[in-house]
C-alpha cells in the first residue's frame, strides 16, 4: 500500500513539472507563432486559388507606345501585295533603301541586306526596314531622305532580268559558264602555283574563248555548245587562252633570266622545264591538249603576272586594272611599256554585231560577279 502511494506522488509530481513548463511566457509564445504561420499560410494557398478561379491574377498589360506606327505598317503592307510594279523597281527601292540604312544603322543594314540576298523576298525586306525604321522615326534627315525613296516608283531599265553587259544575255554565255565552271579546279590549282588570282585569270580565258561566238561560229558549233567544251587553237595562237608560239618560249625565257624586267623569282624557275628533248614539239603539245588545260593556264598566268612585274618595278601598280594587265597580254609583250596613263584596248571583237575590244571583256567579265562560287575576288591579285 505504501510502494502504491510513493508512485503516486511521483506521478503527480511528474505531471506538476510538465504542466509548470507548459505554462511557461516563451513556450505559450512559439506555441501561438507556430499557429499562426500555418495559419497564414492557408489563407495566402485559399486566396491564390480564388484569385486564380476568379481571373483576378490576370495581367492587364499595356498599349506599346509603337502601336499606331505597326498598324499602320500592316496596313501598308496589305495593300502593297495587290499593288503593281514589277519586281526590278521594287528591288530597286529596296536596295536604296538599305543603302540609306547603311549611313544611320551598318549593322542591321548589313544584316537586311544578307537576309534579301538569301529570301529574295521583296515584301519581308520592306517589314525588316520598317521595323529598323521605329528607332528612327524621330531622325528628320533620315526621314526626308526616306520619303524621297518612297516616291520613286519607276525605273528605267534595259529588260526584266537581263544584264546590262548585254553579252552575257546571250544563250552562249550561259553554255560557257558551264564550260568555265568544269575548268575552275585546274584554274585554280595554276593560281596557286602562280601566285595569281584565278578570277583574272579566268578572266583572259573569257576573253579569249568570248570572241568565238560570232568571229568563229564554226568552233563553238563543234565544241562550246554541244560538248560543253572551250576551243583550242592550233595555228597563230595556241590552246584556250590564244597562247602565241614566240609569246610561250619568251615567257620561259624570262623565268630563268635574272636580269629581265619580268623575271618572276627563283621559285618560279622550274615551272615550265621540258621533260622531252623535243622541246618544239612538246610546247606544242601541252599548250594545246584538248583534254587538260593545265599548261595554257599555266603559260597564261605566268604572262600576267610578268607583265604586272614589269610594271611594278617601273613604280606602277597596274594589279587593279584586269582591263590593262588583259589588253597588255593580248597584245603581247613589246607593246607593255610602263606609264602613267595606260590605254584599254586590245584586239576587236565583235558580238552579235557590236564591236567590243580584248581589255573591254575581261574587265566587264571581271568585275560582273558571275561564277563567283568557283572565282571569288581575292585580297590581293598577286601573290609570292
């Protein structure tokens, strides 16, 4: 009876304690904050769901400031489609357009002009110069300059799709690009060996090969427009590129003549070595083998770049003018005499009627940016 009453009091005094630290100011204290942030954070769960069921968290937004001018540029635009105009005049507006760009903002203008060239899409070209055009809305110079390009609605042109070196509007250039284009990796391989840039030296082909599409009609019958394949000659001038037999055994004179003013350098001396002892015989046949153009190429940059050597030892750079470096190689070797005012010439050639010179087709070939894939334009047009 007594052990029970003992264990008795000390559960009471058990309880007492736990009751005592119950009751205790900081234990009442965490025990309420505990509440509460559960508390709080139930109600924020309740809200957020009504909020949401209501439509109460929506965005209202906001009218850009810009929203006039895209309507309007919408607008525009929709009635531009049904509007009429040939292609070439609204291209044209187009690249005036970009080109005012250029002046105010290069780098969009530069990437409109890249995504023009890519899509060839008139309409989208317009939208990108509209868009670029809302930050410079305010520009008063730029805008007059802009409305002035805005009414030109008309240009004068030759034909629709035609180039304006008339010649190469012809269905024989369209065979010789063909023809040029099988040739560009022996072309090129000559244009390292020479240090000259292949594109000039494509250039003195076309020259060359151009002049039989009315002069020689037979030999683009038999070989350009059925086979797809340049004309060699045999006779006064030798292979594709019109080699002359005195021109071909002076230019290998000259690499091993150290003291001539087209001596190219010792690196170049080897290039032509025969092979045979039949040395007539054999110029002969590799300048005008039917099947590789290896040599006539050969022969034919290395005339270039001789006559560009003479020059520049005289104190003329003449690398930027294919027209006289084409004029001096056509007309050979005693008529380049360096000056100050050289003449663009070389021999007639006449096409479907009009007469243009040696000089004049390389130049126009040159720089029309045909087959620029197989002959881009280099840095430099002569090299070591």
């Amino acid at each position: 009876m007594l052990f029970q009453l003992l264990n008795y009091v000390q559960k009471m005094s058990f309880f007492r304690k736990i009751y005592q630290f119950i009751n205790r100011k900081f234990f009442k204290i965490g025990i309420t904050l505990f509440v509460l942030v559960f508390a709080f954070i139930g109600f924020g769960l309740t809200s957020t769901y009504f909020a949401v069921k209501w439509n109460l968290t929506d965005d209202p937004g906001r009218v850009d400031y810009n929203d006039r001018y895209y309507r309007e540029m919408a607008i525009k635009h929709g009635k531009e489609k049904k509007s009429e105009g040939t292609v070439a005049d609204k291209e044209a507006v187009v690249f005036n357009k970009i080109a005012l760009l250029y002046q105010y903002a290069p780098k969009n203008a530069q990437l409109i002009h890249n995504a023009y060239v890519k899509t060839k899409n008139v309409e989208i070209t317009e939208m990108m110069l509209d868009a670029v055009n809302v930050y410079l809305i305010d520009d008063d110079a730029y805008q007059d300059k802009l409305g002035e390009l805005e009414e030109i609605d008309e240009y004068t042109q030759i034909t629709v799709d035609s180039n304006i070196f008339e010649w190469m509007n012809m269905s024989e250039w369209e065979d010789f690009k063909i023809v040029l284009k099988k040739e560009a990796d022996v072309i090129n391989r000559v244009g390292k060996e020479t240090g000259v840039e292949p594109r000039l030296i494509a250039a003195m082909v076309t020259g060359e090969q151009i002049r039989l599409f009315d002069s020689e009609r037979e030999a683009y019958k038999k070989w350009m427009g059925p086979l797809k394949l340049l004309s060699s000659h045999t006779k006064f001038a030798w292979g594709v590129t019109g080699i002359k037999p005195e021109t071909a055994m002076r230019i290998e004179k000259y690499l091993n003549d150290e003291n001539s003013v087209f001596y190219l350098g010792d690196q170049y001396r080897n290039l032509l070595d025969f092979k045979t002892e039949n040395i007539e015989n054999e110029r002969f046949e590799r300048i005008t083998d039917f099947y590789d153009h290896y040599y006539a190429y050969l022969y034919a940059a290395l005339n270039v770049k001789m006559i560009y050597k003479q020059w520049e030892r005289a104190g003329y750079d003449i690398s930027g003018r294919p027209e006289i470096l084409a004029t001096l190689y056509n007309l050979g070797f005693d008529v380049s005499q360096p000056k100050s005012n050289p003449r663009v010439g070389g021999s007639n050639v006449s096409i479907k009627g009009k007469p243009y010179t040696f000089g004049a087709l390389a130049y126009e070939f040159y720089f029309s940016a045909e087959l620029l894939d197989e002959f881009p334009y280099m840095t430099k047009r002569f090299t070591e």
